[in-house]
C-alpha cells in the first residue's frame, strides 16, 4: 500500500466519503510488518512522518 497524498471527494459525496474512511481506518492492525495479521507496518521514512503532520484532517478521520 502507497501513502496517498490527495484525494478529491465530490462535495456531494463528502460525507459519504468520510464515513467510509472511518469504517476502513478502524479495521487497518496495527504491527510488525512481518507478521500476516498485520495491515500497516511503522513509517519509518521521515518524509512520510512530515506528510501525516501537514494534514490534519487525517487525524480526525483516524482517531474517530
């Protein structure tokens, strides 16, 4: 799985959108990559840490 960096959401769609995201996000485990079970790994690459922090939005779609 890639970071996504933008996603455009028909304002018509939004909510939709949003509450599937919530849905999604909930079932993602959390772990080490190794193990099967594991749907996301730890992000290591500093540059992707700097990507979560400059969207803020994605904190209140995965912390719902």
């Amino acid at each position: 799985m890639a970071l996504v960096e933008r996603i455009y959401v028909h304002k018509s769609l939004y909510q939709q959108f949003v509450d599937g995201a919530v849905e999604l996000v909930k079932q993602y485990k959390l772990g080490d990559p190794f193990d099967a079970a594991t749907t996301m790994g730890p992000v290591a690459q500093p540059f992707v840490h700097s990507s979560f922090d400059s969207i803020p939005s994605l904190d209140s779609i995965a912390y719902s």
